[in-house]
C-alpha cells in the first residue's frame, strides 16, 4: 500500500539514526529533516518531496508540538506524471489526538477544503496527493486519516517527516 | 518611512550584485533569495526574515511569474516585540497589476482576510506585519498597497525579495 510503502522506505533511510525509542526524547530546537525521495519498488512510484515542505513541516511543528510528545499533522500538495509525485507544497491543518488512545482524533475537514481552495487560486495545477505527519512513527489511526483523504485523492501518499535532530552523524 | 527603509536597505547590501537594467533581463530557474536581515537604522528597528519565507517567496515567484516580467506579492507574518520584527511565515496573494500603468492594480483583499484567518487558526500569535513583493524595484503602487496593509498593521514593512539569480560573485 502507497502510504504504508513511503513510510517503510523512509525509515529504512533514516530510522536508522534515531534510537528507537524515539519517543520519549525531547524534540531539540533546530530540528532537521531527512525525507527526500522515498523509491518504492511494489508501485514503481516516485515520490519528490521538495524542500519547502522539509522547512513547512518543521515549522509546523515548532509552532504547534515543540517540547510535547504531540505530533502534527498537514495536507501535502503537488503534481502526478507517470508514477512520479512531485510534493511541491504543503499546509497545516488542525489535527488533535487522544495519545493514550489514538483512535480518538479530530482533524479539521472544514479548514482542509478552504485551504486547499485558497491555494488552488494561486496554483490551479497542485493538487492534494497525501498527507505528512511528524511521527516519528506510523500510528495506528494514520489508517483512519488515510480515509479521509481519499476523498481527495485516489491514492494519497503518506510520508513521515522526521523533524528530530539526528543525535549520531 | 519604515518600508522604504527595508527597501532601501536591501538594495544597499544587495542591488548591486545585480546589473541595474535587470527589469529585462530573463529570470533564471534556480533564483536565489538574498535578503535576511535589515536593520533600520532611522527607526532602530530590526526586521529578520526567516527562511522559510524566502523559500516560500521564490516557489510562489516561480509559480506565477517565473518568465515573465511580472512580480508577485504577499503577506508577510510574525511578530513584533522590543522594535525586532520577526517574519516567520508568509502566505502569497492574488494580484495583478498594468505593466505599463502601475497605478492600475489588483490585490484580492477577500482572499488575504480569509488566508490571514486560517493561518491564524495554527498560529494566533502571528499578525500580519507587512508584505512582500519581487520587486526587484520599489514601484509607485508600492505606496498604495502599504496603504492596504494599514489596515492590518500600524506601520506594516515592505520587504523586496530578489529572487533572481545572482549573476556575479
């Protein structure tokens, strides 16, 4: 599966450099992303994340989940040709989640329709093609989340955007 | 003023790496943002403009008006506090405006307080703190669209954001 896929070939990247109990560090301030190109062998799809999206997605996370445990969630826009994704752009949308039960989640459909209204004023071409999280792992509604971008999407991808700083390299 | 002062002071550290005919000359894919800190010295103010926004400034350049002689502009947001403005974030506006009249001009204020609202949804601390254009040269109705910005802001800053390429150095 396309979502399942980005996230397995990103950790196989770059999971590697974190310990896996991730979890419970603190995010550091100058947090970097790694995520770049994600090749996945089962679709032979491509998927392009362009830098303005790395710098967005640690910016939305600085804003809204520094120094929590929380993590945050965005729309990923962009363009499909022959099994190549190219994430140009990307916005925020309110998300929260029950962290002792992730199957209680609120995502704002309402500010996800205006918002990509209001960018496909300035770029009719972008389209929805998935959605980011900061993870730094997949989650057990991220299935859920999926769902609802179906709606905009026939196969959205979901990429996780490691915005932790690496500790060994 | 103050955004003749961010506009001035960008040139000094900046126009004259450029050839000061550059209207004309084509716009390079690669652009390159230049501008990071002005410091004002008439009103001792400190104007930063994070990365993310020169990024953002040069997408949306590239989105729009990469080829042509047009120059896009936008919302610059952040915070003031102790006479340093911090601009964070940004968002890119519908306008247009006649080549050849500049007092003939278009800026989608309805799609500006929408856009200002959403963003604040993420970030309620960010206010609009002025707007950006690509300049690369102040022009007349620069004075005009400040104008707009007083609405927002009581003294909004005009930051000209050269996204060509560098030709020498």
């Amino acid at each position: 599966m396309a979502p399942m896929g980005v996230e397995k070939d990103k950790k196989d990247g770059v999971g590697e450099d974190a310990p896996k109990n991730g979890d419970n560090k603190k995010p550091e301030e100058e947090a970097t992303t790694i995520v770049t190109t994600a090749n996945l062998a089962a679709d032979e799809l491509e998927v392009i994340v362009h830098p303005l999206v790395l710098l967005s997605t640690v910016d939305h996370y600085n804003r809204v989940a520094k120094d929590t445990r929380k993590r945050v969630v965005g729309v990923l826009l962009g363009t499909t040709w022959r099994g190549r994704i190219d994430i140009t752009n990307s916005f925020a949308v309110p998300f929260e989640e029950d962290l002792k039960n992730p199957l209680v989640w609120y995502l704002d459909h309402n500010y996800l329709e205006s918002m990509f209204y209001m960018f496909k004023k300035i770029n009719a071409k972008e389209r929805i093609v998935g959605f980011y999280s900061t993870g730094p792992k997949i989650k057990e509604n991220d299935l859920q989340i999926d769902e609802v971008f179906r709606r905009f999407s026939s196969a959205p991808v979901f990429v996780i955007i490691d915005v932790r700083r690496r500790w060994r390299g």
